[in-house]
C-alpha cells in the first residue's frame, strides 16, 4: 500500500513538474515596433525571454526604405526596404528570437490620410490583430505614446497596438518600453546617433515604469550583435555609442509602463 501510494505521489510530482514545463515553453511575447532596429531598443530583454525558453516574436509595421544614410552607399526605395528587411531578419536571428513578421507599410506614412483609410496606421491595427489571434501572446511590447524620442511612426504603432488590445475583453499584457527621467538624461547627454540633432529621447516618471525587467551580461552581449546587423542605418562609430548609451542608461534593467495598471514587477509574465 505503501509503495502504491509513494508511486501515485511521484507520477502526480512529476505530471505537475510536465505541466510546469509546458507553460514555461508556452509562454509567448509579440514586439510591435515601426522600423527594422526599433527592436534594438529592447534588446536584452528579448534575447532573455527568448533564452528563457519564451516564444518571442517581433512585427515591423514600415519597410524602412526612407531611411537614407549615406555611409550605406543606398538610395532610397525598395533596395533599401530589402537591404532592411534582412537586417531585421539577422538581428532576430542574433537575440534568438522567432522569424520576424513585417507589415510593410511604407516609412513615414502611418500617419498619412487614405482612401481606404485602412491603407496605413489601420492597416498596422488591422496585422496586429491577426497577429494576436495566430499567436495568442502572454505579452505585447510596444513604444510608449512619446515614441521614446518623439518619432510620429513610433507614435502610431504604439497607438494602433493600443487600440487593439483595449477593444479586447480578455486582452494580453500590454507593456510600453520606455525610458525614466534619469536614464533619458543619460541618452540625450552620451548619445551620438544619426539623428541625435534633431531628437531629444522623452523621459517618463519612474513612478510610472514600475516593470523592469533585468537581463544577463549575456543577453546584453546579443542585443549588442542584433545592433551590429544594422549596417545601413548606423555607422559601426555610432553602433559603439549607442551600444554604451544604452547600457548606461538601462544599468542592467529596461523599465516599462503597463497599459493598465500600475503593478510593480520584475517580470513581464508576473
């Protein structure tokens, strides 16, 4: 009677333990960003939940092909778009994260009115939701409403994410990244991008960015190699100072803002 027992034990441990696992590798995060290297800006926490054993997907909203450098030797159009489609493609590859999925909605047009007026930013809705009902995510990322330094497209895309998952009456988590008042500051004084004239990266009060997320040396480490596939939007000068911005601005921790709610967390599942 013993041993029964005992066995009966052991298999409803370990039938518990399968269970666990299952939800563990179950566990899905769907990233809804505007160009190719806008995931950049979340890096380490995607390579660590993808490292974790999480399905972490990524959508681009835009094809990028207005996002002309001059070091990249490109013109603007569909070379572009290709040239930036595959580097999207490489830098999910390097944070270990699913096959990238891509709207391709022209660059800086989201917000430009239509007939049809799904064209554009209702065509981002519209993928969106499809995506949700394909992946049923635990978790959605997104921009916060500031577009983290003010671009209209980041805005939009964080817009249209949002008017999804409110209209949902059992809706995933939806978390906006964002950066606090402190590490904006940190951003605006050491960044040296392309465009670090022309933005100034918004601070949120860091009472209103009570999820953050830690990451590992090695999850910092890919989100440095995804950066690095971007070869036609930084020079590898800026890749470097972009790279020290953010890990000084992040110090090991990316914060986000929860669209409902205002939970404290150090884990976008909890």
């Amino acid at each position: 009677m013993k041993t029964t027992l005992q066995l009966l034990l052991v298999t409803l441990v370990l039938g518990l333990g399968t269970r666990v696992q299952a939800q563990e590798r179950n566990r899905v995060v769907l990233t809804v960003v505007a160009h190719p290297d806008d995931e950049t800006f979340l890096g380490p926490v995607l390579a660590r939940y993808a490292r974790e054993g999480a399905k972490v997907y990524v959508a681009f909203a835009s094809r990028g092909e207005k996002g002309v450098r001059k070091h990249a030797g490109t013109s603007e159009g569909d070379e572009l778009a290709d040239l930036r489609h595959s580097e999207a493609i490489c830098s999910c590859q390097q944070l270990k994260v699913e096959e990238p999925f891509f709207f391709g909605v022209n660059d800086a047009e989201l917000g430009m009115l239509t007939q049809p007026l799904d064209k554009n930013i209702q065509k981002v809705a519209n993928e969106v939701e499809k995506l949700i009902a394909k992946l049923n995510p635990d978790v959605i990322l997104t921009w916060g409403p500031e577009g983290g330094y003010g671009h209209l497209d980041h805005r939009l895309v964080s817009s249209a994410v949002t008017q999804v998952v409110q209209a949902m009456k059992t809706p995933p988590r939806l978390f906006y990244v964002g950066f606090s008042t402190d590490q904006a500051k940190v951003m605006n004084e050491t960044n040296s991008g392309p465009w670090h004239n022309e933005y100034t990266w918004h601070a949120t009060d860091p009472a209103r960015l009570p999820v953050r997320v830690a990451y590992s040396t090695a999850d910092q480490q890919a989100s440095h190699r995804a950066l690095e596939c971007h070869k036609t939007q930084w020079t590898p000068e800026e890749m470097q100072n972009l790279q020290r911005s953010l890990d000084a601005a992040w110090n090991g921790r990316v914060f986000f803002r929860p669209w409902f709610g205002n939970h404290a967390s150090k884990d976008l599942f909890r």
